[in-house]
C-alpha cells in the first residue's frame, strides 16, 4: 500500500529543505517505499480534516491505509521498523540508534529552533540584539559535546542510522546561521548525509514543490 504524507502547499523556506516533511521523504527514499504527497495550505492544516490526522495542525502527517501518524520521529520510527536500512538488527546498537533519534529531537533541535525563533520572529524586538548571543551560545554548549562524540567517525554510532538522519536533518537547520562550520566534522558530518542518494532525491522532490518561480 502506498503510503500519503503531507507537506506544506508552499514552505515558507522557499526549498531550502527544512520543513520537516524532507525528513519522512528523505526515510521513505532510504528505504526504498514510494509515497504520494498532499499539499496543504496553511488554512488547510487548521480545517479539521486535517486535525483529525494531526491534533496539532501541522505538517508532516503519515496515512497508510488505516494508520494514520503524525510527528516526524514518530513517523522516521514507524518507516525504520517496517523496512530494512534504518536501524541495525542488533538489539543493543538498535536501542542506541533509537538513543541517537530522541537525543536529534529532545536534545539537539530544541535550542537551534530558539535559535530560528530569535533569528526571524523576534528579529525585531528591542532586546533581540542582546538576546541572540546567548542562544547561540546555548546551541554552541550542545554541538561541542556533539562535535567531541562524533570525533573522525562517519556516524553518531556504527552504521547510518535513522537517528543520524534525524541528527542531519536538525543540524542542517543552523547552516544560515554560520555555527556548523564552526564544527568542521559536524560540517563534514552533515555533507556526508546530504551526499546521500537518499537525500538528493527527497530535497529534490520538495525543491520541485517548494522553490520560489522565476517570472
Ligand atoms: N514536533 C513536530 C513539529 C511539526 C512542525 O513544527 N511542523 C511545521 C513545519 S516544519 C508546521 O507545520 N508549521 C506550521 C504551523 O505550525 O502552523 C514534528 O516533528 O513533526
């Protein structure tokens, strides 16, 4: 059965692939499943035929026949579990690859989202300027301790796993933001994930939906 997810009808990134619908692309390509993709508009998200998917009116959502999903990991978790390629077989390195999705999501990402929300929604508040050095530094506190995990490896642990995919799609967030290149193996870390055929075809497929028309 093929599976539907949701994006957005047009990403406020202009096909920069940071909606986060390019995370459940990029798992559904590295496992080999095709998919097909609703657009929503933002008034859709909020309609409730869509909240009957997604509580939160958001985008990505997972619909496979009577399953329905929604928030990214959950649904990178579902597609690992259904296919070979994104968790090891081994029941430990497999608790650790689940380890290294929750650490993206419930570690990583959050202060890089502080980060985007001073950067572009509270650009123009009176104590932005003060306040952004101090959210960088908060990010800066986690990816030196992300930096010294990873040291020369490839990846977070063994093999490319779902929660490296998760780790890329979170870091690539900060690339506008000039910190990752202060971590040169992150930087290369995250070339490494974007090299990946699995990559180029899901950033593809959003940049078709997503990048801005030239007329
Ligand atoms: N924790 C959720 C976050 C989902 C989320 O923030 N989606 C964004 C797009 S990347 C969205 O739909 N934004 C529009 C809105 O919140 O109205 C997940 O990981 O799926």
């Amino acid at each position: 059965m093929t599976p539907t997810i949701t994006g957005f009808e047009r990403s406020p990134d202009g096909g920069k692939g940071l909606a986060r619908d390019t995370r459940v692309r990029w798992a559904l390509e590295e496992v080999g499943q095709p998919y097909e993709v609703r657009l929503v508009s933002f008034a859709q998200m909020k309609a409730p035929e869509h909240l009957a998917i997604h509580p939160f009116g958001q985008i990505p959502t997972y619909e496979e026949g009577p399953l329905r999903l929604f928030e990214t990991g959950s649904i990178v978790f579902h597609l690992a579990e259904q296919h070979a390629g994104l968790l090891p077989g081994d029941r430990d390195a497999r608790a650790r690859a689940i380890t290294w999705m929750f650490a993206a999501l419930n570690t990583v990402e959050p202060p890089i989202l502080e980060l985007m929300t001073a950067r572009i929604f509270e650009r123009d508040k009176p104590w932005s300027e003060e306040r952004l050095p101090l959210v960088k530094d908060r990010v800066r506190a986690t990816l030196d301790k992300l930096s010294v995990h990873l040291g020369a490896a490839d990846w977070l642990d063994g093999a490319f796993s779902a929660g490296d995919l998760l780790m890329v799609s979170v870091l690539l967030r900060l690339r506008m933001s000039g910190i990752l290149d202060e971590y040169e193996n992150l930087a290369a870390y995250v070339a490494r994930g974007e090299a990946r055929p699995a990559y180029v075809r899901a950033f593809a497929a959003q940049f078709a939906v997503n990048a801005p028309s030239i007329s």
